[in-house]
C-alpha cells in the first residue's frame, strides 16, 4: 500500500496525519456547516481546502511530497467523507430536535416524517 496511498515509511504516519488530524478536523467542518445551515456544495468546497492543509501537514511534519496530485486526491477524498457523514449526523440531530413535532429519527443519518395521529378531528371546511 506504501506508494499508493501514502508516501510515508509507515502507515501509522498515515493514519495519524490523515485520519486522526484531517478527520477530526472533518468533523468538526462538517458539523459547522450544517450548524450555520450551510449546504453540501459549501462543505465539499471548504473540505477541498481541508485536503491541502491535510498534505500541507505531511509535508511539513514527515518531509512529505506537498505538490503530488495523487496523495491530495486520496487525503481530500478521506476528508471528504468523514466530513459529510459528520455533516449528516448533525442535520439529522437538527431536523428531530428542532422540528420535533414534524420529524421523528429514523437512523442515525436519517429522519423521516411524523405519522398524522388517527385520533385527531377531522378540520373544519372553509
């Protein structure tokens, strides 16, 4: 796997800078843009920029390559998703806490809408 997915003499370098740096700090982007209600483009855009303080980081603490397409592509594509799936979580823990007379969680990722009760009046005709 060394010198496919990372450069590194060994894979807990890897896994240090990129999935314990770059994905808490995934996390915590993800989970900020669905706070401030912001979209997924706007996520994907700010975790592009992620991925290159990500190789930035090897680079500058293990002499990594810092201009090489491939590892910013692996780095940003782990970031990426770990990003949205935080992103996720957080809009689905809104969606039911915020709104929790329309919405019920039906997973950890997902909501769905409350059922209408049958024991409720029929509304009145205008």
């Amino acid at each position: 796997m060394q010198g496919i997915l990372y450069e590194e003499p060994s894979i807990w370098l890897f896994l240090l800078v990129t999935l314990v740096l770059g994905g808490w700090l995934a996390v915590m982007t993800g989970r900020a843009c669905a706070q401030t209600w912001r979209g997924i483009p706007e996520t994907v855009a700010y975790l592009l920029i992620l991925g290159l303080a990500v190789r930035f980081a090897h680079f500058a603490l293990f002499e990594g390559t810092l201009l090489s397409l491939r590892y910013y592509i692996v780095d940003t594509v782990i970031v990426t998703a770990i990003g949205l799936v935080s992103w996720r979580a957080t809009r689905a823990d809104q969606m039911v806490h915020q709104y929790w007379w329309l919405y019920q969680r039906t997973g950890p990722l997902t909501w769905a809408e409350r059922p209408v009760p049958l024991s409720s009046p029929p509304e009145k005709p205008r």
